[in-house]
C-alpha cells in the first residue's frame, strides 16, 4: 500500500521560489541588457554566484532565455502604453522589469496576472528609480487587458 504523506510526483514550485526566480532573473536580464554578455555565460555566473537552493531555476532559466528570444514580439506589447516615453527613454532596471513582466503575461498564461504586476511592482521598489513602480504598474495593466483578457474581464466583474 501506498504512504499517502509520501508523493512521487516532483514538488511544484513555491511562490518564494518563484519570486527568486524572478529577482535573479530580472538581474540577470539587466546585465544581458547592458554588458551584452552571453545568456549561457550569465546563467552559469548566476548558478556559481548564487545560492540556487532555494530558487525556481527552471523558472529562472525559462525567463532568461525566453525573453531575449521574444523580444521584439514582448517590446510590441508594452510600447504603445509607454505614455510620451520612448523605448531608449526608459532606464534598464524598468526596461528589464517591463520585458520580464511581459513575457510571464504572454507566455506564462500558468501565472495569474495579477501575481506577475505584483511581483513586478515588488521588484520595482526594491531595485527601480523613485515612483517607477507607479508606472510599470499602470502599463502592465494595460498588457495585462490586452494579452489577457478573459482572464482580466473577469476579475473586473467580481
């Protein structure tokens, strides 16, 4: 018979391991961004560098290489609601957090919006300019309404 506390499928993911994810990966896409660094070489820095134990690096990788690769399509979504404000306006650590947020809100339909502007928002205050999190908060919920809206709709109407 079978122990029931004992389980063989793999453990999901926490949301502390996904948040890390997210921290080191945002990082990791800031120095992609502005030394131009190979994706592998910044992976393998991130995994040496870091205590990886308690981070999703599934997750962690899936953003890293995700986002260089659907760049321009992840731009396309976020640039008509940048408000009088051009792509080479922003600063990096925005840049980055809007490429990473959008990229969750295209490809990662698994998380919930409104955990991707939280976490978003959250990493704006800790690493962004005074008040950008004000504005990565507004524009990613104008994403948010275009690339998810049934999903958006319907946490409007509760």
């Amino acid at each position: 018979m079978n122990n029931p506390h004992q389980s063989s499928a793999p453990k999901a993911p926490s949301a502390a391991t996904r948040r890390m994810a997210r921290h080191y990966g945002m990082q990791a896409l800031y120095q992609w961004q502005m030394a131009g660094s190979s994706l592998n070489a910044i992976e393998a820095e991130f995994r040496t560098d870091n205590d990886m134990k308690n981070v999703d690096v599934d997750y962690f990788h899936d953003l890293l290489h995700g986002v260089p690769e659907h760049l321009s399509e992840i731009e396309a979504l976020f640039q008509p609601y940048l408000v009088e404000r051009a792509l080479d306006e922003l600063d990096p650590v925005t840049e980055s957090l809007l490429r990473l947020a959008c990229y969750e809100l295209r490809f990662r339909i698994d998380v919930p919006y409104k955990v991707v502007i939280n976490e978003a928002v959250s990493l704006a205050k800790k690493f962004g300019a005074e008040d950008s999190h004000k504005f990565i908060n507004g524009v990613l919920d104008k994403v948010s309404a275009q690339v998810r809206a049934p999903e958006f709709n319907a946490n409007r109407q509760r």
